[in-house]
C-alpha cells in the first residue's frame, strides 16, 4: 500500500472521464468511480515501474465498449500484470473486452485466454483481433460457446505449436469434437494427445501402427506434414 501510495495520477483529469461512467450524475458517483479508475491506473504504474496510462488514449480504446471504464481499466491491469507494456496493453484492449462480451465472460478470462494463446503460437498484441475472430468463428460453427472454446484452446495451444499446428487448424480441431459432444477442457486434452500423437508416437507400437496404415508424418527431408495433411492421411486410412 506504501509504495502505491507514492505513485499518484491528476485526480482532476480524471473527472469527465468519471463523470461519463457515473450513469448517476451525484457527486457521490462520480467521486467513486475515479477513485476506481485512479486506483487501477496506479497499481499499473506500480508493476510497469512508473509508465503513466494516457487517458486520451484509454478513453479511445474503450469507446463503444459494453463495459465500464472502470472494468476496462482492470482488463487494462490484467493485460500489464500478464506482461504487456501499457502500450501493447492498450492496443490489445479494444480486442480483448469484445472477446469479453462475445464470450459472455469476464475481461481478465478474455485477457489472460488471448495471452496465453499470442504467447504459444509465437504472435503479437496485433492479433489480439484476429485471436478473437478465430474464437467467435469456432464458436459460431460448433455445439460450443466462445468461453469453452477459449478454456479448450488454453489446453491445447502449447502442444499445436510445438508441432506446427497453426491456430486455426486447432480450433477447427476443437470445433469438430465440440460437435461430437467433447468440448472445455476435455477437447483441448484430445487435441493435445492427438496432435502429439500424430507427430511423435509415444511408443514404437504407435509408430508401427502408423505405418501400416499407410500413414507418412514427415516428409523426405524430415520436417512434419502439415497438420491437416495428416489427419486426412489418418480419415483415409480408417
């Protein structure tokens, strides 16, 4: 609390910012709201060693959005406490509380799910967008909701890239065994298992089993197939 204490933001360019989410217009509401808002952005400058937030900018990011400022600026937190810089922070919020209200699911879910995703397939605060369409996408073409989708994905993105399963190919992965009654957690741990399987066999049985399907997962020069590439080697064969 001492060291936040330290840190401290112009309460009075805070006000029209406060004043607009304040729906009650009583001193009382207003007065509340900024020190939300206030408390927020000092505990950002806290964890980011003193990077102020711009509010000129903040208030652009969050236009339009189903959500407060003062939930805004925590999603806005969350980003920073998952290491991205007020500036990438910022610019992946608008994605993120669209994720958040897509989903129907709250902003720090939506924040550390298109994270952790960016982080396993090697992407930036720049497809933060791109990230949610793929979520809203899969959700919209299965029997799953964009938050179980984002819980599946969690599950399954690690082991997808470590093999060079793009992230579209994993959640068509995740939206085909949603459709089959398998979705959250449980479908990313199928895919999981499935796309480790089908690109280092845990055993010499697996692998010998593989070839006698008929099934090729590395082409001449070594390198993996492509992902898709196998499983339609693997529908073909079974």
């Amino acid at each position: 609390a001492g060291s936040l204490g330290g840190l401290w933001l112009t309460y009075g360019s805070l006000i029209p910012l406060a004043a607009a989410a304040a729906l009650a217009s009583s001193l009382k509401n207003v007065f509340t709201t900024g020190k939300a808002l206030e408390y927020q952005f000092t505990y950002i400058q806290a964890i980011t060693g003193g990077v102020v937030v711009s509010l000129h900018e903040f208030s652009e990011a969050v236009k339009g959005s189903l959500f407060t400022p003062t939930e805004s600026a925590g999603a806005l937190r969350t980003l920073a406490q998952a290491g991205l810089s007020v500036e990438e922070a910022t610019t992946a919020l608008p994605s993120v509380l669209k994720l958040a209200a897509v989903g129907e699911t709250d902003m720090a879910n939506a924040a550390l799910a298109a994270t952790s995703i960016m982080h396993s397939f090697g992407l930036t605060v720049n497809d933060f967008g791109h990230i949610g369409d793929v979520f809203a996408k899969a959700a919209a073409i299965s029997a799953t909701s964009v938050k179980e989708m984002m819980e599946a994905m969690k599950q399954a993105s690690a082991i997808s890239n470590m093999f060079g399963v793009s992230m579209e190919e994993a959640a068509a992965s995740l939206a085909t065994l949603a459709n089959r009654g398998i979705e959250g957690s449980a479908s990313g741990t199928a895919v999981t298992n499935m796309v480790r399987e089908l690109s280092a066999p845990a055993t010499k049985r697996a692998t010998e089993a593989l070839k006698q399907m008929g099934i090729e997962i590395y082409n001449a020069d070594g390198s993996l197939k492509p992902f898709t590439e196998r499983l339609q080697q693997l529908s073909e064969a079974t």
